[in-house]
C-alpha cells in the first residue's frame, strides 16, 4: 500500500511539473493528495 | 556539589510554589516545560496553515476585511489547475528547481571532495567558500545586479574576455533566454557552500580503516570512490538535495531582486505568482488555495524522499 500511495504521490508530482498536456496538470492535484493522505494513513500501520 | 545547588534552589522556592510543584507528576512537569514551545508552534505554524485551509474555499480579500466571506468550494482549486499561466509558472519552477539542485550537488559534492584532501591550507579555503552563504539574499541579489550590468558589471566583461561577444550585447537579466540562467548561477554560487557543508560531513564520517583495507586489497582509486565513498556519502547528499528541494521550490527574493520575474513573464515562478495574486490582485482566497497547492506538492515529495532517505540509511 506504502509504494501505491508513493507512486501516485511521483505521478501527481510529475503531472503537476510536466509541460506537455494542461490535462494532466488538472488532475495533478487531486492525484497527490490521494497519494499523500494514503500515505500518511498506510505509515502508521505496522510492518 | 550538585546535590547543595538542589537543597538551595529547593530552600530558595516560595513556599506557596512548593507546594503546587509538589504535587505535579513527573509526566506533567514535562508537559508543563513543552508546552510554550507547543503552544507557540500552534500559533505560528499549525494555526496558519488549517486558515490558510479554510480561506482556500472562499472568496476572501485582505483588502476588503468588512466584505461579505461567501464559500466557493472548490472553485478556486479548479480555477488555478485550469490556468495556463499558473502551469507555465509551475514549469518555470521545476526548471529553475531542477538545475540548481543538479549544479549544487555536483559542484557542492565535488568542492567537499577536495577539501577532504586535507590538502595545505584546506580551513582557510573552506572558510572563504562559506562566505556566499553566510551572505544576507538582499545583497547577494543587489551586487549580483551589478555585476550583470552590460556596461559596468564584471560578469559581462568576463565573459566578453573569454568569448569576444561585445559585454553590452550580454543582457542576462533582459534577456528572455538568459534570464532564467542568470537567475540559476546566482543561487548556485550561493547554496553551493551549504551543500559542501553536508557533502564535508558525510565525507569526513566515513572511517579510515575502510580505505586502508581498500588500500590493501589494491583496489584502485577510481573503485575506492564508487565502492566506498559515494555509497557512504549518498545518505548525506540526499540530505541536502531534500534541504535544497525544499527551499527552491519556494524561492522568491533572488528572483524578486534580480528579475521580478521579468522578461515578461520568462521568471516568473510560482512563488512570484503567488505574491502578486496575495498582495497585489489581493485573491487572499485564491492565493491560499494555491499555497495549499505547492504545500501538498511539497510535503508528498519531501514524505516520499524520507521513505528513500531512510532505506539508504539501512543498506
């Protein structure tokens, strides 16, 4: 779950930056705050 | 000795006190020592953010403080992610991120390499490479300023010097191609001693013995410093690459000073945006909504360059 929530967090990173399609950077952000609150909740679980 | 200062002070406490101090448990008197620092975290950095939050969703302006608030939503956040001008200051950004982090590291990476060399008179150079970085931004961007004057300025006339184009036909601050480098060697001969600094550290950790059972095993120079010292160093400079990510990405003085974002909009990057939309359109709402923006940005990357940070850290 950890290297989802990193994916989607590198992907709506690189959506937001990236300069060929202004759709992509649409959805940017939503991509990186799904990606981020996962990421923050699927840390604290235990290994 | 100590035990006597400990009876003084315990004499010396006001009765009333005692007696209040006395029944706080160990817990609780830590707690009671933390929380100022708690309290004005709260305040100065918690509080603002969950305001900045709740302005995002509304029509807010600082200028007009007795204007109705009317809730929008999410319109805001549409409104930026739909601007083609806000993704074209977000690729200026990312420009502008990407190489003065490459530079950086790489010179600062290379410059602590040789003055691990331990070579004579290494402090005295590692003392006048600081000096960039001890400098107030205010000035580094002022004489910077200076220097790339095509009339007057040094750096024009260097490169006159070596290349033989006339210095006034070198514009680096009007210039829409050179603009954005001008603004990149700046920062780069700035920030570039800080990541020496943490390069230094991370070399200067690696233990001796390590090389001298390299030295044994005749590895050679070339394999010592693949083997040895760029995996031993790789935690530190991502440590400074993070620092550095971090503090580019809302970087605003050096190009206030410098360009204001000028030619045109060429400079223009996302913390200048922010600026204008905040205090000069005065979108307190819409300017909040885009802080939240470059805050997720950055807190997601900088939460996954930890998670990377710390497998580095276990090999």
């Amino acid at each position: 779950m950890e290297n989802i929530a990193t994916a989607l967090i590198a992907i709506g990173f690189l959506m937001l930056f990236q300069p060929f399609a202004l759709s992509l950077y649409t959805y940017s952000f939503i991509t990186m705050l799904a990606g981020t609150v996962m990421f923050i909740i699927v840390s604290k679980f235990p290994e | 000795m100590l035990n006597r200062t400990a009876e003084n002070v315990a004499r010396a406490t006001p009765e009333p006190l005692a007696r209040k101090v006395r029944g706080i448990s160990d817990k609780g008197l830590a707690w009671l020592f933390i929380s100022p620092t708690i309290l004005l975290l709260l305040a100065i950095n918690i509080f603002p953010l969950f305001w900045a939050i709740y302005l995002s969703f509304t029509n807010y302006r600082a200028n007009r403080p007795n204007e109705v608030v009317k809730n929008l939503g999410f319109a805001n956040y549409q409104r930026i992610l739909g601007d083609q001008d806000i993704w074209i200051a977000m690729q200026t950004t990312a420009h502008f991120v990407f190489w003065t982090i490459l530079l950086q590291t790489l010179i600062g990476f290379t410059l602590a390499w040789l003055i691990d060399r331990k070579f004579r008179g290494h402090a005295f150079w590692t003392t006048l490479i600081l000096v960039p970085m001890m400098l107030s931004p205010a000035v580094v961007g002022n004489f910077w300023r200076f220097l790339y004057e095509p009339q007057i300025g040094l750096f024009s006339y260097v490169i006159s010097f070596v290349s033989g184009i006339p210095p006034t036909s070198i514009q680096m601050l009007s210039n829409v191609s050179l603009a954005p480098w001008s603004i990149i060697i700046v920062d780069t001969w700035m920030w570039t001693p800080y990541v020496m600094l943490i390069c230094l550290a991370g070399l200067r950790s690696i233990p001796e013995y390590i090389y001298e059972a390299a030295e044994v095993d005749r590895a050679s120079n070339w394999r010592q410093f693949w083997s040895i010292t760029l995996p031993m160093a790789l935690p530190f400079i991502m440590l400074a690459v993070l620092f550095r990510g971090i503090e580019n990405f809302k970087m605003f003085d050096m190009v206030n000073l410098l360009t204001g974002g000028g030619p045109g909009s060429t400079t223009e990057v996302a913390s200048i945006t922010l600026k204008r939309q905040a205090f000069e359109s005065w979108r307190t709402g819409y300017s909040s909504a885009f802080a939240i923006i470059l805050f997720v940005a950055v807190f997601g990357l900088a939460n996954i360059y930890v998670k990377a940070l710390n497998k580095v850290k276990q090999r």
